[in-house]
C-alpha cells in the first residue's frame, strides 16, 4: 500500500527545514537569519481499518481526518462476549 489515505487522498509532502541562528530583534538582538535549509518530508497520520467497499470487507489506510469526519462504512467487529 502507497502511503495514501483512500477516501481523500491525502499524501506525502515534501518542505524544508530552516536552520536559524541570532537573537529575535524583540528581545534585543539584531534579528534571526536562516542559515541553511534541508529537504525533509511530512507524512499523514494514517491507520489501517476495515471498511464495507463494494459489499466486501476490506483493509484500507484512511487519515485520522477522514475517521473523525465519519466519512467511512467500517465493518462490524465481532463481540467477544457470546451471546447466550
């Protein structure tokens, strides 16, 4: 599985790191400047869940958004109480 959320596609996404050095101009210095950057990635928050797709139970990977939202069918899960 792709690192994908499969209700609303959210994925990867690439930015920088700022390395900063100096004192803020607020505080008394002459301010913070930027001295290098690097390449880093942000991941989304995904988890596997079983979801009703077509009629059948499948194991997906949603972002926590999309589960909070309610945007899913999740399968019934299995009591672990017998029913007598």
């Amino acid at each position: 599985m792709s690192r994908k959320c499969s209700v609303c596609g959210k994925g990867t996404i690439h930015g920088n790191t700022l390395s900063r050095r100096g004192k803020a101009k607020r505080d008394g210095g002459v301010g913070i400047k930027i001295t290098s950057t690097t390449k880093r990635v942000f991941l989304p928050n995904l988890q596997k869940r079983k979801v009703i797709v077509e009629g059948k139970i499948k194991k997906v990977l949603v972002c926590t958004k999309c589960i909070k939202a309610g945007k899913l069918n999740f399968a019934a899960r299995k009591s672990s109480v017998p029913n007598n």
